[in-house]
C-alpha cells in the first residue's frame, strides 16, 4: 500500500470563543476510503484542514504513519486537497493545471509530458488537454482538480465536498469513478460530506460528527444498522424513535460464534413506549427496569400487512394501525401509519415480484405493522 496511516488523537480547535473541534480521535488506516460525515458547521472543513496544515489545532496530534506532522508545513506532508471550488487556474489549459506542480519542482519536459498525460487517462480527460477550464463542464473540472491532486503521488488525498457542485446523475457518476481511481492507485482517502448516501455508497469506513464531536465511527453497515446515538439515528437514513420505559432487561448470554470465544452477551428488554404500547427489543448494552430508553426502528425494517401475520414467535412486535398516507414512488411506497389514532409510524415497503405482493395497501387501509426484537435498536438511555 502507498497510503499513510492517518492518526487524530485528542485535537481540539476554537475559534474565539467558538470550540469547531472537541478532542476528536480518529485512526484512519492506510489505504482506507475514510468519510467524515456530519451536517454544515459541525467542524468537517477544520479537521481536514488540520490533516492538511492549513490549520493548526489548539491541543492534539496529528501523525502519518505514527510521525508527527504538526510541524510539517502543508506542502511537505504528502497530502494534496481537491476543494470544492475545484480552484483551477483559469488562464491555464488543462494540461498545464495538471502540470503545474511538476513545474514548480522544474522536472524535466518528457517527464511532464508523460506524467500528466499518464493522469489525464486516469481520470479520463485525454482529449481535453488544451481546454481551458471555462470550457469544461463541472464533472471534467473536478476530475482535472483529482488529477492536479494526484499527480503529486501524494499518501494521503483529502476531499472536501468535491462533487457538492454537481447534479445528482453525475454526482453518483463522479462517485463510481472517485471509487475506481481509490481502488487503482491505493493511497489514503479522507472525503468530506455531508450526504449520507454518498458517504454509505463509497466508503471502507465513516466518522460521524455533530457540533465538534465525533459521534461514531464504524463501516457503512455498522453506523446504518446500528447507530451509536439518537442524533446518528436521525441523520442517517430515515428512522422512527420514541422514548420508553424499560419494564424488563433479561440478560441472555449467547453462544459463542466459533470455539475459544467469548458468548456474546445480549438484553431482552421489554419498553411502555406511551405512543404505541408494549415492544421487545434486544441491545448489548447493559439497561435496568425504570430507565428511560430512546428506541429506534428503521422504516424498512417493519412488514405492513393487511392480514395479521401467522408467525408465533415470541420476539415479533405486532401492532395495528390505519393508514393514513400512502406515497408511492415506483420501486417502493412509504406509508405514514396512524397507531392508537394519533400516532405516525414510517414504514417503507418495496415492491419486489408477484409472489410477495399480496393485495394493494390503500389510504384508510387497516394494517398490521411487524417487525422483530432485533430490528429494532436503543440508541440512548435517559434516566
Ligand atoms: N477561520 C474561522 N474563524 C471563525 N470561525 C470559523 C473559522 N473556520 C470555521 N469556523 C467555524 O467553525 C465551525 C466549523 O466550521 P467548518 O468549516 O469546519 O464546518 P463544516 O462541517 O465544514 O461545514 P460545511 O458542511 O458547511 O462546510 C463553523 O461554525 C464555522 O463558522
Ligand atoms: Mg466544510
């Protein structure tokens, strides 16, 4: 690999009195596509500026392959930034934006002319090495920044809201080929956003923050599945939370996966949610009857059914309830379902085939509303 490992230990950043960065730590592996995702404002822009050196950080470390780069200016650390702006030279023609670099070091012409035109094909932009760059569409701007940033062999490339310019078509376009060059050349990428989508499609792994905080960091599936807080919760994806009272916690020790291990240790717990009665749901972390516990359950994860399902199991929460809104948008329909006549709950089914159609939910429909013990998650305990 020709990626550095990047390591954040306990920075923090104030802006007078304004703290945009709060002991953030974050280990980012060699090779790795990291995402730091999180909403505008939340201190995003100032931790990869501090990647970077632009920036200075108030207490922490920063090191690449466990060297400190603190003191390191931007332009040794081998850490080249693609920004959202694209800042192309504008009197420059593509080739000599790509280049320019290269320049400045004074390498030779057959050196130039081969290494720029080496990332020029990497990014696909061979054929438009003479434009200028007003006459290139935002998608060929950006991939003239990459290259511009590539062309370095820098270990680590940082990304700020690179594609944030672009409609979404070529946005999602950008973002495969974002992903191919990362898969083709290896190094580190840190990629700055604040669409969850972009950041669950592309990355190995994603740091969540809020307000200056790292909230989670976990692979796509890990932050989706199971998000750490309530804040998570709502911020990725679409999700249902309520508050309620644990009335049970039995704590169920589970089989190990393979000898030598350790059983998984697991609550079954029992919540009085006020807004919709009685559910099961299990969690790892540790929770005591008379807490307050913040619930979640994803949309996708419940089964609307018009019959009430068959299933005896005794971890499936089954509630009835009216349909108050179907919406329907091709590939599936998301319905706002009234529980004891005054309570929404979001549920999304997809349509798939024939066989697992059954009749058509309609406005007014009575439905049942199912999903299991472990579908749902606590993402929070309030005393
Ligand atoms: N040089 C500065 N002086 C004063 N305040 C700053 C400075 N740079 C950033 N801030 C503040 O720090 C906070 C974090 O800013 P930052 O640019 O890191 O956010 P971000 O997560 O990148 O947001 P966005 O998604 O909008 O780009 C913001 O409230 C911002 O106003
Ligand atoms: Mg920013």
């Amino acid at each position: 690999m020709k990626g550095s490992d990047v390591v954040i230990e306990g920075v923090s950043k104030s802006f007078g009195d304004f703290k945009a960065l709060n002991n953030v730590s974050l280990k980012i592996k060699k090779g790795e596509f990291f995402s730091l995702l999180g909403p505008s404002g939340c201190g995003k822009t100032t931790l990869l500026r501090i990647i970077a050196g632009f920036e200075y950080p108030d207490y922490g470390a920063v090191t690449f392959d466990e060297a400190d780069v603190l003191h390191v200016p931007p332009d040794r650390r081998q850490a080249n930034t693609v920004f959202q702006n694209y800042a192309l030279f504008p009197h420059l023609s593509v080739f000599e934006n790509v280049a320019f670099s290269m320049r400045i070091k004074k390498a030779s012409r057959k050196e130039v002319e081969s290494k720029v035109n080496e990332y020029l094909h990497l990014v696909q932009l061979e054929g438009h090495a003479h434009k200028k760059p007003n006459q290139l569409s935002g998608g060929q701007k950006q991939r003239v920044a990459i290259a511009r940033a590539l062309i370095n062999e820098p270990r680590v490339l940082l990304l700020d809201e690179p594609l944030s310019a672009l409609d979404a078509k070529l946005r999602q376009h950008m973002l495969i080929e974002l992903d191919q060059i990362h898969d083709k050349i290896g190094i580190t990428f840190i990629y700055v956003t604040h669409d969850q989508q972009d950041a669950l499609s592309v990355s190995d792994r994603l740091a969540v923050m809020n307000q200056g905080d790292v909230l989670q960091t976990g692979s796509p599936h890990e932050i989706y599945e199971s998000p750490a807080t309530e804040f998570v919760a709502r911020f990725i994806g679409e999700t249902n939370l309520f508050d309620g009272r644990v009335l049970k916690a039995e704590k169920l020790v589970l089989p190990p996966a393979s000898a030598g291990e350790d059983g998984l240790t697991e609550y079954m717990a029992e919540l009085d949610i006020p807004e919709l009665g009685r559910i099961k749901v299990t969690t790892v972390d540790e929770i005591k009857p008379g807490q307050t516990a913040v619930f979640t359950v994803r949309p996708e994860k419940i089964v609307i059914t018009k019959e009430k399902p068959a299933t005896k199991r005794e971890d499936i929460n089954l509630f009835q309830g009216i349909v108050d809104e179907p919406i329907y948008s091709g590939f599936q329909t998301k319905f706002y379902v009234r529980v004891m006549e005054k309570n929404l709950i979001r549920v999304i089914k997809q349509h798939a085939n024939y066989s697992d159609e059954g009749p058509d939910i309609r406005w007014k429909d009575s439905v049942f509303l199912s999903w299991s013990a472990n579908d749902g998650y606590i993402v929070g305990v309030k005393e």
